[in-house]
C-alpha cells in the first residue's frame, strides 16, 4: 500500500504531468505524503522521528503563508476608493474636506508602514 502512494508521488512528480496539471500534482502530493506516513509508521512506528523535523518546518511555512497572505495591507481600503469618497464629501464643508485629508494621508503612512 504504500508502494502505491509513494509511485502516485513519484508519477505525478513528471515534469510534463506537473506541468501540465499542478491542481492534480498538488492534492496527489498531500494525499500521497500522508497515505505513505500512516503506512511507514504503522510499519515502524519509530520512522515518526525521522520525518517529524520535515513535519515541523512545513508547519512553520504554512503559518508563515498564512500570516502573508492577511497582512495589514489586505484590511485597508485602496486609495481610489477612499478618494471618491473624499470628493464627494468634500462639497459639505471645507472642515470635512480637511479631515479627509488628513485621514486619507494617515492611510497613506499606514500602507507604506504596511508594505
């Protein structure tokens, strides 16, 4: 059983079918991985410590990755969006049009700071 995970890793690991099909390659890899881990430790349940420091930097990259992808960036709204907006509030008073300002330039710094 786990020649069969490890040979669908190893053909799914093709150049022109990970090229060609890298939705397919991805979801084979972790199924793959996992099915032949259950298989290898049930073998030998101490080969666990072989493959936990993999297991541990996998985990450390996931968080990473997900830190990046909602980044503080991500929660501010764009800066055409809060112009538009500053313009079409900026005929009600000149004090409006001031704090709008001010606060569009606060987003500014912030992005910047952001990124």
């Amino acid at each position: 059983l786990a020649f069969l995970f490890g040979l669908a890793l190893w053909v799914t690991s093709v150049e022109g079918v990970r090229r060609s099909n890298y939705k397919l390659f991805k979801t084979m890899h972790h199924i793959g991985f996992w099915g032949w881990l259950l298989c290898a430790v049930c073998h030998n349940w101490y080969i666990i410590w072989f493959t936990l420091p993999g297991l541990l930097l996998y985990g450390i990259d996931a968080v990473y990755r997900l830190y990046q992808a909602v980044s503080l960036s991500d929660l501010i709204p764009d800066m055409q969006t809060l112009n538009s907006t500053a313009n079409s509030s900026s005929s009600s008073s000149a004090a409006d049009a001031d704090s709008s300002r001010s606060s569009s330039s606060s987003v500014r710094v912030i992005s910047a700071v952001a990124a």
